[in-house]
C-alpha cells in the first residue's frame, strides 16, 4: 500500500485535482490484461449488457488448490456467501434478504442516531488539538451505528471492519499461497464472528439481529449458512465503504464551499446535494472486474467475448459528455444518474442506508462544528477498486446556535 502526499496547492485546488479526467474510448490495458471502460455511456452499456459475468475472483485460487500449492477450504466455504452475490443462483434471494434486512434496520440509523454518535466521537477532543477524522470519526460512524441498530457489541463489528480493510489491501487476483493463508485467517476470523452472531441471535428472539434474520423466511432457498456469510458480507461491504466516503466527503466539503455550504446553512440539505457530493467523491473509483460471456457491442465499439473488463465508475462520473463542467459541484443541475452505487444487477443494495447516514454525518459536522483542515497533505490509499483517504487532518470548534463558538471538549459557555 503506497501514500500519494498531496501538495498545499492540490487542496487549495480542491477536488478537481484529486481526480485525474482521463475518460476515452473502450481500450485494452495490456498492463492488466482488460479491457478499460471509462466514459459514461459506456459504462452504462456494459453494466447493462446481459453478456456480462462478474469476473471469478476465486480462479486463480481455485488453480492454486487443484495444483496441491493451497489448502483453499476456509476460504470457499467462508465466501460462499460472498460468491453469491457474483452470479446466479441464490443471488437474487440474497439481495432480497439483504433489502428486507436493512429496512429492518433503518430506525436504528435514523438521523437522530448518527447525530448522537457523531458527538459523541467528537466530543472529547481537547482544545486545539489536530484529529485525523478518518480513524478517530469516519471509521468508527458506520461501525458503531450498524451495532447499535443491530444489538451487538461495537467490537464484533470492528473484527469484520479490520478484516474486511485488511483482506481489501491484500487481494488480488493472483496471490501467492502466502497472502492465500494470511487471506484464510482472516476469513476464518470473521466466520467465528457471524457464527458467534448467529447464536447470540438464536439465544435472544427479541434482538434486533433476531428480526433481521427472521426474514430470510421470505427467501426459503438460503440456508443457515449462506445467511451468516451474508450476514458478514453484509458488514464487508457496508462498512469501509461508508467509512470511506464520509472522509471523502467532508474533505470534498472542506475545499469546497458550494458543497459546504449543503450541509452547513440549512437544516436540511437541497435535493441531490447527497447525490452530488457521491458523483464527485465516492468510496470506489473502478467496480470489481468483469468478464463478458458473449461480445458486447456499442457505438462505435465491441468487446470480444471472453475478455475481461475493468469499469472506471468515478472516471465516468466525470465525463464531460455526461456532465459539461464535472469538476463543478452543482446539486441542482439536471445530469444523468451517475454510477457510484454501480448500475445494473449488481447495483448497491445500500445505497438509500449509505446516504442518509452520510448526509446525518455532513449536516451534523458542518452545523455544530467549525472545521479546518489541519496540515498540507491528504494521502489516498493506492488501491485497486477504493478511493479510500487515509489520513483527513482536522481542527474542529464547537458553534452554538447563538453563533458563539467554543473549542472542542470545553465545557459549554467556557469558550
Ligand atoms: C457510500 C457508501 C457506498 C458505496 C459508494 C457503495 C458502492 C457500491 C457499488 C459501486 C456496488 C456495485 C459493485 C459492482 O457492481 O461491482 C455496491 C454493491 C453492494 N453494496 Fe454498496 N456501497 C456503499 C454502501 C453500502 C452499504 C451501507 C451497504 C449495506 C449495508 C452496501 C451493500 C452492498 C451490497 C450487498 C452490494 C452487492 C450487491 C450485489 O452484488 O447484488 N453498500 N456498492
């Protein structure tokens, strides 16, 4: 994992320079041996396409095991649940389950509760002192109001956060057995985990996690198991991609003050200012890859069966045939919908969780506090599909409705 420091100059810039446009025609990647898709129509075509698998992830591991070089078990078994989601068969009952599941869930991530949680991991910042918001706040948000809504403890959550943050940094498609093995502790962690869940859900009905599981009766088809690897797979891709794009947010937010001012001057943010805010920084630059079970042809261009493809859904959220002037934030411009929650069978089932948890978190943050950014640099994880910050440097004073404004962690009326 690489940090790229970014100069003062970058963010005085702002977001405009986070993201390099480099949008153009399909084209093979030799380097990566895919196809790259980045322009807008384009992507839309292919996330479209009925010829589009997603990309066997479990390929090369499976080759790895066949050849004696890996013992592979705990990795099929434990992303059994997770390789449901790729394709058919039980894909689309998970996906129902998971809707319910959330719905289950919202009042425990009400507007409410993630203000209360925001202060509370604010709160006790001594005066002056520098936080990096992305461990200390945007890292812990999602985690914490997940176990609350659920019933469970915090540090069960943060075991699939670390895991999940851990298995993203090391995955690739080809691994060596080592990184495999290292790749099975980690997965047999978080099975222990949602089994441990599954019980604690069993032993108390009237949990929250008892209610979420229970609606699984309308998906007959899954099992025990593919529901705790659900469950789990749940919580891998909620969590640090939420995490994620709040960061990205408030620093978006911080250079920005049309974005800013969404949050901060009304109580309740313009239609599409969420939306917006995503289309400009959200958690994944490129989906996880593709293969093309028969040629996809467009305008102007085909993709050969067989082949591999990468999609570059913040490239194509910047394309300035879809969005003339894309470096400007404007919630109120009529744009097509852009791709950071995807598109298609695979399209985020968290999407409406994720933004009203981040905009609660926005709202919050650019209300009651007065935030700078501390330091000259942003660094960005090199990462393969995430935009992921990995420090957001911040100094942040309490304002009062009466516009007074007192440092962080005083008591009130001491500033
Ligand atoms: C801002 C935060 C989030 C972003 C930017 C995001 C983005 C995405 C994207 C781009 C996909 C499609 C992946 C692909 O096609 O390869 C996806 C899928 C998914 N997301 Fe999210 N997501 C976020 C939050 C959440 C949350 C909070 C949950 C649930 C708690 C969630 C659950 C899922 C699931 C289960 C899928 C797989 C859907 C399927 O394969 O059918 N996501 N997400």
């Amino acid at each position: 994992m690489t940090m790229t420091p970014m100069p003062q100059a970058m963010l005085d810039g702002g977001v405009a320079n986070w993201i390099r446009p480099d949008c153009g025609p399909p084209c093979f990647d030799s380097s990566r041996r895919a196809w790259r898709v980045s322009r807008y129509q384009d992507v839309v075509a292919v996330l479209r396409s009925p010829d589009l698998l997603v990309f066997d992830w479990l390929a090369n591991i499976r080759r790895l095991a066949a050849a004696g070089e890996y013992d592979a078990d705990t990795i099929f078994r434990v992303t059994r649940g997770w390789s449901l989601f790729q394709n058919a068969p039980k894909h689309s009952a998970l996906r129902r389950w998971l809707v319910q599941a959330l719905q289950v869930i919202g009042p425990g991530l009400a507007p409410e509760r993630v203000r209360r949680v925001v202060s509370e991991l604010m709160t006790p910042v001594p005066a002056g002192e520098t936080i990096d918001a992305v461990s200390r706040l945007c890292d812990r948000v999602p985690e914490a109001l997940f176990a609350e809504a659920l019933g469970v403890p915090t540090s069960t959550i943060s075991i699939f956060t670390a895991a999940t943050i851990e298995l993203s940094s090391l995955w690739r498609n080809s691994n060596s057995p080592a990184t495999l093995r290292r790749i099975g502790q980690l997965l047999a962690a978080m099975e222990a985990e949602a089994s441990g869940l599954m019980a604690m859900a069993h032993r108390h009905a009237d949990a929250p996690l008892a209610a979420v599981l229970a609606r699984t009766g309308d998906s007959p088809d899954l099992d025990e198991a593919d529901i705790a690897n659900g469950l789990s797979f749940l919580f891998v891709s909620g969590i640090e991609t939420t995490a994620s794009a709040l960061a990205s947010s408030i620093a978006l937010c911080l250079v920005d003050a049309r974005a800013r001012a969404c949050f901060a001057d009304l109580a309740k943010p313009p239609r599409g200012a969420m939306e917006e805010v995503l289309r400009r920084v959200g958690a994944i630059h490129t989906l996880q890859l593709r293969s093309t079970v028969r040629p996809i042809v467009s305008a102007g261009w085909s993709i050969p069966a067989g082949a591999t493809v990468f999609l570059e859904i913040e490239q194509a959220n910047h394309d300035p045939s879809a969005y003339p002037d894309p470096f400007r934030f404007d919630p109120h411009a009529a744009r097509p919908s852009p791709l950071h929650f995807g598109m298609g069978a695979h399209a985020c089932v968290g999407a409406v969780t994720a933004r009203s948890i981040i905009a609660s978190c926005l709202t919050t943050l650019f209300t009651e506090w007065r935030l700078t950014l501390a330091g000259d640099a942003l660094s960005w994880e090199d990462h393969p599909t995430m935009r992921r910050l990995q420090h957001l440097p911040l100094r942040a004073e309490r304002v009062h409705g009466d516009s007074e404004a007192r440092t962080l962690g005083q008591p009130r009326g001491t500033g």
